[in-house]
C-alpha cells in the first residue's frame, strides 16, 4: 500500500503505521543480540519484501496504462524467467 500511494501521489499514515509495526514485529520476533549478520540478515529481508511489493504494484499500474493484445496470462511466464535470469549468477 505504500508503494501504491506513492506511485498515486498520496499519503496514507495509516499504511505507514501498519508497516511500521510489522517491521518492528518482525525485528522483535527474530531478535538474537545485534550482530552485524543480524542486521544485514534483517536489512536484506527488508529490502526485498519492499522490492517484491514495488514489482507487484508496478506490474498493476503498467498494465493498466498500456493494454497486451495477448491476455496477461500468456506473458506471466516471463516473470519466471526474469527471476531466473536474476537467481542462476546467485
């Protein structure tokens, strides 16, 4: 939600507190001292749970702006693909 609202040019505290407090539950869930892995482990999860979300909310406004002559099941598979392409080097 907040990357939506983002992209839309509005401002949720709401969304912002809910994210907050799944952050920080995730942090309090996890804790085990603070290591440098720790952190970096926390980070990275961080990062990619907002990466993940960017993707899905980007996916809904680009398909909404520009039509497939193909329905969006056709093309779906090449997600996979790029995440392939992304993992293999990993």
């Amino acid at each position: 939600t907040l990357v939506d609202d983002a992209l839309a040019g509005r401002f949720s505290p709401v969304a912002l507190l809910a994210a907050t407090i799944a952050t920080l539950g995730a942090g309090i869930i996890r804790y085990d001292g603070l290591s440098e892995d720790f952190l970096t482990g926390f980070l990275l999860l961080q990062v990619a749970n907002f990466t993940f979300a960017a993707g899905q909310v980007g996916y809904k406004h680009v398909m909404a702006h520009y039509t497939l002559s193909v329905p969006g099941y056709r093309t779906f598979g090449y997600f996979f693909f790029g995440a392939l392409i992304i993992a293999l080097p990993s």
